[in-house]
C-alpha cells in the first residue's frame, strides 16, 4: 500500500480613494466579471480556510507570528520545513496519485476518474479515535455516497500493518492507502511534523509512537482533510483545518456530490 508516487492577501480599499477615480474605472465585460468573480470566490475560500495562520508553517520560527505558532502548538504541528500545509481549494487541479491498497489492488486517481468522482479522506492513524469514529461513519454511511456515482478512498501516513488494524477495527471496505513517505500529503498540502509535546501525548496514551505506527524515522501526519475530485480532476468542494476534531461528515459530502 505504499505509495509512488500562499495564501493570497486580501487587501482593502485605500479610503483615499476618491469617488470620482472609482468612477473613471471602465466597465467589467460579461467575461471579465466572470473571471473576477472566480478570482474573488477562490480569495474568499483561502481566508475562510479555518487553518489559514498555518500557511506559512513550513518557514522559520522567526518567520511565523506567535498567534500561528500558538494554534499549531495546540494541534500538535510542529514549525517544520517538513510542512506542506494550507490545502487545497475549489478548482485546484487534484494530483494525481498511483499506489496499492489493503487489498493489492493498484489505485490511480486518473483511472478512477473515468467512472466517476472521488471522495479523498486523510486520517491519522488507528491511535487516533476521531479518526477511528469518521471511517466507521464512511462505512456505515458508504452507500450513500456510491449510489452517486463516487468512490471512496481513504490514505494515511500510517504503515501497512497499523493500517490494516485500523482496517479491521472499522470493518473497512473501501480502499485505503499508506502513504508512508507522506508523497500524496505533500501533494495535497495537508502534511506537517508532529511537535515534540504532541509526539510525548502520544507516547503516553499510546505507549508507542507516531514513528512506530508508521514505521518511519520521521513524526509526520496528515492533517485530516477531505477532498471531492470531480471527472475533470478538479477539486469540486473540501473541508481542511488543523483541528483534528473537525471532520467533514458524510452528509455533508453526500450534498455536494
């Protein structure tokens, strides 16, 4: 199951902007307001993004303001040149990824495409309990979505063997992919180094660590988003914070299918 494989600063008006100098501007064409009403939607959507303050978080400490580096302390990320976080938004083109599941069977987004869309769901690992209880709600709930048309499929950063317990647990039936060498992570910007304090939580509510559960010298997790990829490979809708307590439920993803 391994695999192969900023936000933009929204400006306000100078006051000292007269009327008048408003008025000599020319008029939008239909295309023109079409294209800044796209452009308008997608600055809207990076700085609703619940992490946005974690932009950055892949720069230098004296790089990221206290406030950022105060959330990501809460939620466990580390300020790491490790980190391909921020996400991506509503008309992003989705990477492309090619890998083997649980079962041996070669998953390759391109190729899944052409049935229908996909449903792309992060998780941490089978430590993590929120985790455990929104894929056993994809499962329970999995007919919802595949009756419109979509598939599911689920990758972690966990290794093969802590994902099949996970699989087990959860009595999973859709496709789940380890992502070892966080390569899909990156590529999806939901990949972070997990902070020393998160790393000792762990440790001591586990007994074992992030690095043994995904038999890797490196602490890394994703953060658990969740992407819907249309037939053009598009990124039609997504849910994405650092707050691993907030998950996309499957009614929420069945209404945007």
């Amino acid at each position: 199951m391994t695999a192969q494989t900023t936000q933009p600063t929204i400006k306000t008006m100078d006051k000292s902007v007269s009327q008048k100098t408003l008025a000599k501007q020319p008029a939008l064409t239909p295309k023109s307001k079409k294209a800044a009403m796209d452009a308008n939607k997608k600055s809207k959507a990076a700085a609703s993004n619940p992490a946005f303050h974690a932009k950055d978080a892949n720069l230098p400490s004296n790089m990221v303001s206290p406030d950022d580096v105060e959330r990501m302390a809460k939620y466990g990320l580390a300020v790491s040149e490790k980190n391909a976080l921020g996400g991506l938004i509503e008309g992003s083109k989705a990477p492309n990824f090619k890998a083997k599941d649980q079962n041996g069977n070669t998953i390759e987004l391109k190729e899944l495409l052409k049935e229908g869309k996909v449903v792309v769901v992060f998780y941490r690992g089978y430590w993590c309990g929120i985790c455990n209880r929104a894929l056993a709600e994809f499962e329970t709930e999995l007919k919802s979505i595949t009756d419109k048309g979509a598939k599911v499929i689920a990758i972690t950063t966990e290794s093969n063997e802590s994902a099949k317990n996970t699989i087990e647990k959860n009595d999973i039936t859709f496709s789940v992919i380890s992502d070892t060498d966080g390569k899909i992570a990156r590529d999806y910007r939901v990949l972070y180094e997990v902070s020393e304090e998160y790393q000792n939580k762990i440790i001591n509510y586990t007994k074992s660590s992030i690095q043994k559960y995904n038999n890797s010298d490196a602490a890394l997790l994703p953060v658990p988003a969740t992407y819907i990829i249309d037939q053009e490979g598009n990124i039609s809708w997504h849910q994405y914070s650092i707050d691993y307590s907030d998950r996309a439920t499957v009614e929420e993803i069945v209404k945007e299918l």
